[in-house]
C-alpha cells in the first residue's frame, strides 16, 4: 500500500494503491484562485471569488470524469450523519446543500462524492466487489461520535460486506501538530473502549499531541475492516500547508480541499 502523487493538467493530487477506482485526494495545486486562496480552493463559503471556486470545481468534476453539477458533497457540521445519496442528490455547484452530513456513500455508479477538509482526516471507503462507496470527513469530534461505525452500517445497507471494505486516509493534521486539552484523549478513549496505546503523547505542560488518523485506523479494525485493506497518508497538512490547506497554520484564513472517489 501507499499514496503516490499524481499530476493531470497541472491539478496535482494524491491517490492510494488501496483503492481500485477512480478517487484523488487533492492538494493546493491545480486551481484558479489568487491571494490566500490560490490555486485550488474549493470552500465556497471561505471569501473566495465565485467563479474562481466554479472553474476549481469545474476542473476537480472533471478530474472524476463528471460534470461541474454532477457529484454528490457533504455538508459538514462535526457531526456523525452518514447519508446514502443518489443522482437525486447531485449538487449544483455553489448553492446550498439540503441536509446535513459529514459522510455520504453510494452504490450509484458515474456519481461521484465529495467531502472536504483543512486539517481533519478525510476517509475514502470501497466494497469493490460490491461497488460501494463512501467520502467520510473525521474530525475529532465526528470521529469520536463513531462516525465511521455509521458509514460501514450505511454501506452494508447498499450490499457491502466489511470484510471487503478497502479504506485510505489521506493527507491530515499529523501526531506532531495536532496538540490539544485534555478533552480529546478522553473522547478518543471512549471511543476506541481504551484501546489508546501508543496513540497519545503528554507534554510538560499537560498538553497532548494526539494521532487522530492512526486512532480512526484502529476504529476500522475493531469494526470488522482487514489491516491490510487500510491505507494511511503519513502527510501533515500543518507540516506541508504549502501543498495542503491547514485550518491550524493560517489560523482559519484558507480555502478547502477535498477528496472525492466515483465508481465508473
């Protein structure tokens, strides 16, 4: 297993070998917007100029072979709602989405899922036996309310079998960056019923230094998913903002990227 970067076009992005379908984890790299947002911002609600954030879009649909209005996106609260989506849900580009969800999966194929982050962990999952799907955003505090339990669920619910579910990790904010009070080594230890070895560091100042990404992993494994089907980006979006945006490092001033999978 492993992330190999790729280039199409100039729109620079990662992929996972785990993964047998279409999908990227996109970078920086590739877009049209200028100033803090430049190039590829795709947070339409970050101050960015409309019709840069369009033809990012424009250029990240195609990229899964789809048109600009022809994908399926979260709508991320923090929360744990994984939402089954259709064609019905295809979202046309820069109005509002009708629901909540920090997760979506799919069985539709030609449909592709967007979900979007600026430190937290973006997940992609794949039955490819079954042809299921899923684009999950992990933060903490999604994470720690068992988001990942409710997008296995919701994809057995379309055919999967977990046994077959494939899931890479992509580029997040990394053990050495993410330092926090104590409050988030307590939902992660609920979370994983105290199996937290190895997960957390304690600093002299009662800090913590906590790896959100290897804690989700463990969450996959104790929900029936393979070792070996599990693929984790060893990226820092803190560490690498000048290839990723990082919520953290320009203290809020920055554009989204995504990740995004299709079954074709």
């Amino acid at each position: 297993m492993a992330f190999v970067e790729q280039n199409q076009n100039g729109l620079i992005y990662m992929s996972s070998t785990v993964l047998p379908a279409r999908h990227a984890f996109l970078t920086r790299f590739g877009g049209v917007s200028t100033g803090p947002f430049a190039s590829l911002n795709l947070g339409s609600n970050r101050g960015d100029d409309p019709e840069a954030v369009r033809e990012n879009y424009r250029r990240a649909a195609a990229l899964m072979g789809a048109g600009i209005d022809d994908c399926a996106v979260t709508r991320q609260v923090h929360g744990n709602v994984v939402r089954i989506v259709t064609g019905a849900d295809r979202h046309v580009c820069m109005s509002t989405v009708p629901y909540e969800a920090d997760g979506i999966v799919t069985a539709e194929r030609g449909l592709p899922l967007f979900c979007f982050t600026a430190d937290c962990v973006p997940v992609l999952l794949l039955d490819p036996e079954n042809r299921v799907a899923g684009a999950i955003h992990c933060g903490w505090r999604s994470s720690a309310a068992d988001i990942l339990k409710n997008a296995l669920e919701q994809m057995e619910r379309l055919g999967a079998q977990r046994e077959k579910i494939r899931a890479a990790m992509g580029p997040a904010i990394g053990r050495c960056c993410f330092e926090t009070d104590g409050d988030v080594p307590a939902a992660l230890e609920a979370y994983l019923g105290g199996d937290t070895e190895g997960l957390f560091d304690r600093r002299p100042d009662g800090k913590y230094l906590v790896d959100l990404r290897s804690a989700n992993a463990r969450r996959l494994v104790q929900l029936g998913l393979r070792q070996e089907n599990i693929d984790l980006s060893q990226e820092c979006t803190v560490c690498r903002h000048d290839k990723y945006w990082s919520h953290r490092y320009t203290r809020g001033i920055r554009g989204s990227q995504a990740a995004c999978i299709v079954l074709e």
